[in-house]
C-alpha cells in the first residue's frame, strides 16, 4: 500500500493545497522564532519555558507557571504579551481577592442631568476581560475566588448578574503559582488545575543565566519589546495547529499513555499502581494531542510523531496526576510518574519495535 | 520485507527444530535405536516449515510496516500518518504524503530491510553438527542385563532324585481314608512338581514346593509327643516300668520313634524267654489301656496294633525255633549259632540267618531224618501246641505227611522264609514310608544346591534298610547306614576291647549330652519358618516347636521334688 501511495495517490495529491500549507508552515516557524527571538531580548534562559508556553499559546490553552518567586514568571508573560498584539490584563490574586473582582460587576451609574436622580446599571468589566490574562500567584486567592476562572478558562464567557458576556478571542490565561507548600498558598482545585493546558516548571536561572540578568536588570532600562504577531497572526496559527494531521497509532499511543495513569487500568506500571490516587481524564488526552500539534507546528511538520507526545506527556500530565497517600509518603514526584509511563507503555506494537532495533 | 521476515521466522524455527533433532538423536543413540538417528534432521526442517508458517500467521500489517519503515528510517511517523490519510483533501494530510514520499524515494533499501541472521542463527551449524556427530558415532555397548534375584534361575532336571520317593506315598496305607487321600495329593503333587521340573521351573518356587510337600508329610506322621498324646505316652511309659527286658522298647517309645519300637517289639517276640514276651505283652495291653485312658487315642489304638502284631510275631518265632530244634542234629555249627543268638536276643538278622541255616539242614536230611522230624512235629502237635502258630495242627499233619516227599520239604522252605520274614505293624510301615518320602524331598532340595532343614528323622539312623542301626550310635546321624555300630550283638565273638583311659577326669560333661535319634536340633524352626529355602518371610513358622522331648516332660518326676509339691510343679511346668 506504501508502494501505491508512492505510485498512484502522489500524482493525485494537489499539490498546490500542499505548497500552501507548506508555506504556513514555514510562515510560522518563521514566526515562532522570531517571537522567541523577542522574548530572549527580555528573557534570559528560560528557553524550555518559553518553548511550552508558546505551546500553550498555539493549541489555545492556558498555561500554569509553577516556580518560586523571583525567577521571572511574571516578566515572561509581560514580555510574551508585549509581543503579542492583544489586549493585556492582570489579576493580581491576594487572600482577600473577590470573584467579582474578576470578573467585574454592574455599577449604579446615577444620571446627574436627569430628575429625580435615575439611575442605571452598567457593567463594570474586571481583568478577566482580557486576550492575554495574567493570573499573577493565582494560589494566594482562596478556591472561591479561583473557581471564578472556571466559566471564562473553558468556555470563554463571564456570566455576570445572570447575563452571558463572551470573551474576545484569542483568550489566553497565563497564571503563575508558588510551589503549594509555601505559606499562605491555598492549592486550586483539580477542575480548575485541569482548565490549564499545561503546567510549566519554572527552573531556577544557571549561573551564567544570571549573570546576564543581573547586567540587562541593572543597568540601563532596556526598551519594550518589538511586536512580532498581530491578532489575525495569532488566530491564523492556533487555526494552522488544529490542521496538524494526527495517525491512528499516534492517536492510540496518547490513550495508551493517559489509560495507563489510572491505577486501576490493567497496562498500569506497579509504581502508577502503588503511587497514583487518580490518573489524568479525557481533557488531559486531548490536551496531550494539541500540545503535540503545538510541538509539531513550531517544529515545521504537518503530522504529530510519537516523539512530539513524549515532550508534551510532562508538562500535560503533571498537574492532571494526583499522588495517592503512599506517593506523597514516599515522596514521589508527577514527573516521576510520567517518566515511568514514558518508559512502560510501548509506542509501536512489541514486534515492530523488536526488528526496528534488531541490527 | 514479508519474505524476509519469513525467512528469518523459517531459520529461527529450523534452528529450534534442529536443536530438538539433536537431543532426539541423542536419545536415540542412548537407546541403541541407531538406525533412526538419521530421522532426527527432519526435526529441522519441521521446524523450518513451523517457523516460515507461523511467519506467515504473524504477517505484519500495512500499518506495522508503516511504523517500521518509519522507525528504522526516522521518519518521526510520517508514513504511518500518511498511509492513515486515504483519499482526505486536507492540505496537512497532503502535505504528509508529500512528504512520505519523498522520505520513501530517498530511503536507503538496504536500511529498512528487515534483518534475515540473528546472532542465534549463528549457532545453527551446532545441532546439524550434533546430529550428524551421532550419526557417525557407533552404538553405546548394551548394558548388562541386572542380576537375577536369589533363586530366579531356572531349574530343569528331568529326574530329581528324591521326588520319586515322595510318589512312593501313593502306594502306602493311611490310618483312615482321608489320609488315604491326603497321601495320594502329596504323591500327585511330587509327580507333578517332577514334571514341571523336568519342563523348567524357578530355583527358588520348587525349593518352596519341595518344603511345602515336606510340611504336608511332617504334617502326616504320628506325633506321639504332641499335645494330645503326651500324657497318653507318659502314662503309657509308666507301664513300661523300669524292666530292663523292655528298657530298650520304652525308650524308643519316649523319643516318640514308632519304628524303633516296633523293632524293640518284634526282638522281645523272637526272644525263647517266655517270662520276657509274657512282660512285654502285658505292658503292652496295660499301656494301651492307660494310653486310651489319657485320651491318647491315636497312642492307644498304636499300641493295641503292636500287642496284636506282637502275638503273631510270637508265634511265628516258636514255629521256627520248632523246626531248628527239629533238625538241631543237621545244623551247621553257624545256624546254631544263630539259633542261640536267635533265642536269647531275638535279632531279625538271626532269625535270616537262622531260616537260610534251616534251609540248608532240611536239605540235606536222609529219609530216615525227614521221617524222625515228622515224627516229632507229631508229637509237638500231639502235646498241644499253641494255635496261635503260624501253623495250624492240621496244616503240621499235613506237612508231616508231607516231608517224605521232596515237595513236602520245598513246602517247608517256603514256609520257613515266611517265619522268618520280619514282619512290621501298619503305623510302623507307615511312618517307614513317610520318613522315607521325608528323605526323599531332603534329597530333592539338596539336588537343587539348597541344604535341606534337618526335620524330625531327616539324616537319622533309623533307615528302614537297617532299622536298628546308629540307634545306639546316635551322634553320626548324617553317616550311611551300616552294619557297623550295633549295639545289639551278643554274639559269640571276642568283643572285648581295649579303650586306653583318658587322662581328663575334670572333663565330665555335666550336661545330659545324650542326642536321641530324630529329636529336634536346638534353635530349629521346623514348618513354615522363613529361614527355609525357598520360603518367603510371611509365613507363620508353626512346625515343632511347641514340642518338647519326653526327657524333659518326665523330668519333673525323676527330678528331686517332694511328693507332695510334685504334681503343682509339674503342672506349673506343662507346656
């Protein structure tokens, strides 16, 4: 059948459609890297990160920023959203943070010219009216007011004293947490941790990674960064990441991977067994696929490899993992368990994998 | 790919094959089956179809090759993606297939094909050279048979001595018609076991019939001294008395030995001593009364036989003392002899000696003497003789008549050798005959290289050719029976001898070192003992051991015990 692609399906292909996709491709290669160009003039290191976060930006999710403070989390997605021709806003989430001052609330606006004082209602929008949303330390706030993030992360929409008010695409939220064990933290719950596209660890700065930070910080302030990706630019890529072809197998191999995290799945690792309380959903397959599709976008290829889920299985799956009693007690770690899951669940069928690495 | 793939599956599977064909070849050469060996090659090339089928079973599909091809060319899966894209127009999936084949136009063949050795096929000339190896080599020696059990060995002999003899049973008289029967089986068993004998038969399963057909005539003779007739033979003994006349008698009879006594019988009948016959006829009578008293029955009804027999004995020897006294003037100085030897001791071998003496005599009486002789059997007739002669008064007529004829004095031989005949009671000749069907079977074992158990009489003195021989002799009990060792000749002859003293006075045996003749050895187990050739282990010795000698049961009565506690000893004592 490979023999007839070769021989009858070619000449059949249209390869104008083709060329054309080509060349989005290209365009936005092209386009990633100069982004990622922008974001280095602001951004020392951090090139994983920058890298995941674009992933998230591509497949339209959200991506939750985990590291300790000081390590540029927030300068990131200013810088990103500096470049990006979208409207910016930032929730600062404290203790005493309100969902409605998120989301925003109706205001009585009293009319001065008019008799008897009248008065009316107008919508008085919070941060949450943004394309690039930072929820800066977005475990500060209590859960009530991090739930308020719920409606507008999934189905991009507030509702607001009974009316529904969509949001402007693209909608991108871009959080930032301390690690969950630093004081005065309260940890989101797992539907709203599975809201996120990704989870991002933010690595401490290499030591000549710092050493450029602390001459580009104190030293002369440097200007804005350039913008590189208009809206219809950003649209026109996250529509690219969704035309990525995906195989049958690779598509099977993501199930695999997610089904495995159960501990009660049959293809279990004993360590999923013994460490995991609950395993990753559907949401989390699906976004293992989209982040795939990212990873293979900005890598110029029209197709998902296994290769591309298996750089996507950590950050994806790391947050949508809850350690049972004897993982914590064990200190046992979600990436661990993603490693194991990497190592155990096959992606080709076991004689096919037999020969390919037979010499 | 496939081909090769098949291939590779059909040398993995030959060389399993293979490998079975060598053990299968070694174990054939182990078990000498040589010219199978060759066969065991096949196994490769079962196993090579094997391998190739089950290739073809496993065939990979269209998808699997996909992520082969991708794997081995790094493709990151864009065959697989673009074999999954079918007819679709989407331009990603356009560009995939674009893409796969250009990935497909610039692969190197020689990469993606499957490998068709892997580095176990490199020992596949290691069976095939097994296999051929013991092909080559020749067959292991057959392994020496295991060594036959003890007595597995078969046994052929037309003829075993000894057997015949135990056939010999079926000639003899029982004391009843069921041991009439009982003696005809055992005959018929020896004849049989003869002939199985004669076709092959294991060592040890005819030892065991021969000690089986031994039990059975063990089982036959009269037990005098068993449970049932001791006190019967004691009492009976005690009718004996202490008369040195019947000593002798009493003695055989407290050893339980029928024959001897039968013999001691038949010499107290031939003695002239009237007073001597007249004593042992009386304690005959008397010990059959007391024997029958006891409860002795089969002692008693023995004893009766013997009084009976005893009388006619009598008889006969006062006939053939009349004759001899009748011709004592033609007797050579040798049948007067024995005519004097004949009257005091009673010897059946001079009562033979005498008759051939007699024969002589009349033979060379002149008329005149054969009519003196018939004169005085007339007178002897005339003076009332006793009836219970073997000769009637009228028959002595006749025969007086008779003797001036020729055919009156053949008459008179013939009539002499019947007198002379020893004549034996019926439990006599039966327990003859029984002890010699004893021997015979001993003799049978010892045939077949076993060495018999010693039984009641096997091996003793008391062959009924020389009945009173080695009785006195005792110890020798295994010696031929001879003529030498009788205690019994009162010859004439110089029978002083010159025994020189032995210088061991403190040598005495305390102990009572006399062997009666066919007692028990110590320590033997007689009947089904497992010690016995041919014997298993399980069965129950019941043989004679429950027995004592007659010494021992009269001990306590010749022992030096008060009267009065006598009687609570013995019965303390009593088996």
């Amino acid at each position: 059948m490979l023999r007839e692609l070769v021989d009858t399906q070619a000449p059949m292909t249209d390869t104008t459609i083709a060329s054309t996709f080509e060349a989005r491709l290209a365009l936005a290669r092209d386009t990633s890297v100069r982004l990622k160009r922008a974001i280095a003039q602001v951004i020392v290191g951090q090139d994983t990160v920058v890298e995941q976060v674009l992933w998230g930006l591509l497949a339209s999710g959200h991506v939750l920023l985990e590291g300790n403070p000081g390590l540029g989390k927030t300068l990131l997605v200013r810088t990103l959203s500096s470049c990006l021709d979208l409207r910016f806003s930032r929730i600062q989430f404290t203790p005493d943070l309100m969902p409605s001052d998120v989301t925003g609330t109706n205001v009585l606006v009293l009319d001065a010219g008019a008799a008897g004082r009248a008065g009316r209602f107008e919508l008085h929008k919070g941060p949450i009216f943004g394309q690039v949303v930072l929820a800066d330390e977005i475990n500060r706030a209590t859960p009530k007011t991090q739930s308020a993030l719920l409606e507008a992360m999934q189905e991009h929409a507030v509702t607001i004293a009974g009316t529904r008010h969509t949001l402007e695409e693209p909608f991108f939220v871009l959080a930032t947490e301390n690690p969950i064990e630093m004081e005065g933290t309260y940890p989101l719950p797992e539907a709203q941790l599975d809201r996120f596209l990704l989870k991002v660890a933010v690595p401490s700065p290499s030591e000549d990674e710092l050493t450029e930070i602390l001459a580009r910080t104190t030293g002369k302030p440097t200007g804005e960064p350039e913008r590189v990706l208009s809206l219809a630019d950003v649209r026109g890529l996250q529509t690219l990441c969704r035309e990525v072809a995906v195989a049958e197998p690779v598509l099977r191999y993501a199930a695999r991977l997610v089904g495995a995290s159960a501990p009660g799945a049959a293809q279990a690792p004993p360590l999923v067994r013994r460490a995991v309380r609950y395993g990753a959903g559907v949401r989390g397959a699906q976004s293992l696929i989209l982040a795939a599709k990212a990873v293979a976008l900005l890598e110029g290829r029209a197709h998902v490899a296994f290769a591309d889920l298996q750089r996507t299985a950590a950050p994806v799956l790391r947050h949508r993992i809850l350690l049972s009693f004897e993982g914590e007690a064990d200190a046992v770690t979600s990436d661990e368990i993603v490693r194991e899951l990497l190592a155990c669940v096959p992606t080709r069928p076991e004689a096919v994998e037999r020969a390919a690495q037979a010499v | 790919m496939h081909r090769r793939r098949a291939l590779r599956q059909a040398l993995t599977g030959g060389g399993f094959g293979l490998s079975l064909g060598a053990l299968a070849a070694f174990a054939l050469w182990t078990s000498r089956l040589g010219e199978l060996r060759p066969f065991a090659a096949a196994l490769g090339a079962l196993g090579a179809a094997g391998g190739a089928l089950w290739a073809g079973r496993r065939r990979w599909s269209e998808r699997d090759v996909a992520l082969y091809l991708d794997a081995r060319l790094g493709s990151a899966e864009t065959l697989t993606t673009a074999l999954g894209a079918g007819a679709a127009e989407e331009p990603a999936l356009a560009l995939v297939v674009e893409r796969a084949v250009g990935v497909l136009g610039s692969a190197d063949p020689a990469r993606v094909k499957p490998p068709l050795w892997s580095r176990w096929h490199a020992a596949l000339p290691i069976p095939a050279g097994v296999i051929v190896l013991v092909c080559w080599l020749p067959l292991p020696a057959a392994p020496t048979p295991p060594p036959l059990a003890p007595g597995a060995e078969l046994v052929r002999m037309g003829d075993l001595q000894g057997l015949r003899r135990i056939e010999a049973l079926a000639r003899l008289h029982g004391q009843n018609p069921e041991q009439d029967a009982r003696l005809q089986k055992l005959a018929e068993q020896a004849r049989s076991l003869r002939e199985r004998l004669a076709k092959g038969l294991e060592r040890r399963e005819a030892l065991s019939e021969i000690a089986k057909l031994r039990d059975g005539i063990a089982a036959e003779r009269l037990k005098l001294a068993d449970q049932q007739n001791r006190s019967g033979l004691d009492a009976a003994l005690r009718a004996f008395g202490s008369q040195q006349a019947l000593k002798d008698a009493a003695r055989a009879l407290s050893n339980g030995d029928l024959t001897a006594f039968d013999d001691e019988m038949q010499k107290l009948a031939n003695r002239a001593e009237s007073s001597d016959r007249q004593m042992a006829k009386e304690a005959l009578a008397e010990a059959a009364r007391e024997a029958r008293a006891k409860g002795a029955k089969t002692l008693a009804e023995a004893l009766e036989a013997e009084r009976r027999l005893f009388e006619r004995r009598q008889a006969h020897a006062d006939a053939l003392r009349e004759l001899a006294d009748g011709v004592t003037g033609n007797l050579s100085p040798e049948a007067r002899q024995d005519l004097n030897e004949f009257r005091s001791s009673g010897d059946p071998k001079a009562a033979a000696r005498l008759e051939e003496g007699l024969e002589r005599a009349l033979e060379g009486l002149s008329p005149e003497e054969r009519k003196r002789l018939a004169e005085r059997l007339e007178q002897r007739v005339a003076g009332g003789a006793d009836d219970a002669s073997p000769m009637s008064r009228r028959e002595i007529e006749e025969l007086a008549k008779k003797l001036a004829s020729e055919q009156g004095i053949q008459g008179l031989k013939e009539e002499l050798k019947e007198l002379a005949k020893p004549e034996s009671s019926d439990d006599a000749e039966r327990e003859q005959g029984l002890g010699d069907a004893d021997r015979g079977g001993s003799a049978a074992e010892r045939g077949l290289g076993a060495i018999p158990m010693p039984m009641s009489e096997d091996g003793s003195a008391s062959d009924r050719s020389d009945k009173s021989n080695a009785q006195k002799s005792g110890g020798d009990a295994a010696a031929p029976p001879s003529d030498a060792g009788s205690g019994h000749d009162r010859g004439a002859g110089e029978h002083r001898g010159s025994t020189p003293e032995i210088a061991g006075r403190e040598l005495r045996a305390k102990a009572d070192a006399h062997v009666a003749p066919g007692a028990l050895m110590h320590g033997a187990t007689l009947g089904r003992a497992p010690a016995r050739a041919g014997e298993t282990a399980n069965q129950l010795g019941t043989g004679t051991l429950g027995s004592s000698r007659q010494t021992e049961i009269g001990a306590v009565d010749h022992a030096d015990i008060p009267e009065e506690y006598r009687e609570q000893v013995g019965r303390y004592f009593e088996p």
